[in-house]
C-alpha cells in the first residue's frame, strides 16, 4: 500500500502517465494500468470538493451566487475570506489514502529514460535498494 496526500493526486497521476507510457516489465504495466484510472476518480472527488470550498467561502451576489473575477486572464471565485478558504483546502490537501500498490524496484526501470521532475512526481511509487530493506 501506498499513501498519498490529497493534495498530490495531480502530480502523481501525470507521473504514472508518463510511466505508462514507456515499455515496463508486464507486471509492473498492470499495476501502473489499473491504478491511475482508481487515482483519477479520486482526483475528480477532490476537485468536486474543492470547488465546494471555493463556493462556500466566495463573495455573493444579490441573488446569493457566488461571484467571481478576472485574474490572469482566467475567471477565478471572488473569495470573501481567503485566510479561511485557504485553511480548509489545505485541510482537504493534507488528508491520505491509501492505494493498493506494490512499490515498484528501481531495479525494474533500468534502461527506461525518464526525467528528475517525473522520478520526483513517482517518489513513493519508486523504490530504490537502500528503501527496500
């Protein structure tokens, strides 16, 4: 098993698609395989939550919608109470679960070319010998 905090799903998962997509050793691509489909779901229920959070702590409206603002170019809530807001998705952030995973040896992506912000990304998902005993 494997725990992973909440707030590291998205790069997690971008790790495990970029191991997905090399040639692994066929158990190793089975695990890889089943697990980010399970990670993504739970992504998805985090973002749900999330965007909970920014609703309950934006700015509202006459009619009681949340309103929102321009901020680089993207619409962003409008928050009433940052401080608060932040608090409470770094709570969400900080919570684990725990995914049905085998460590994979380092041993087993010998000669598969990934980079350090992938490797960093994949960091409890990798095991190297010194980790192993």
């Amino acid at each position: 098993m494997v725990k992973v905090q909440l707030g590291d799903l998205k790069s997690t998962i971008e790790g495990l698609q970029v191991l997905a997509g090399k040639e692994l050793p066929i158990k190793t691509a089975y695990w890889v395989g089943k697990t980010i489909p399970k990670l993504v779901k739970e992504f998805q229920e985090v973002e749900t939550n999330r965007n909970k959070l920014c609703i309950k702590h934006s700015k509202k409206d006459a009619n009681g919608e949340p309103m929102t603002k321009e901020e680089n170019g993207n619409k962003v809530f409008d928050m009433a109470d940052p401080e608060a807001f932040n608090k409470e998705l770094y709570e969400l952030w900080s919570m684990e679960i725990e995914v049905k995973f085998t460590p994979i040896p380092i041993e087993q992506l010998d000669g598969i070319k990934i980079d350090t912000g992938t490797m960093l990304k994949l960091d409890k998902f990798i095991v190297g010998e010194s980790e192993e005993k």
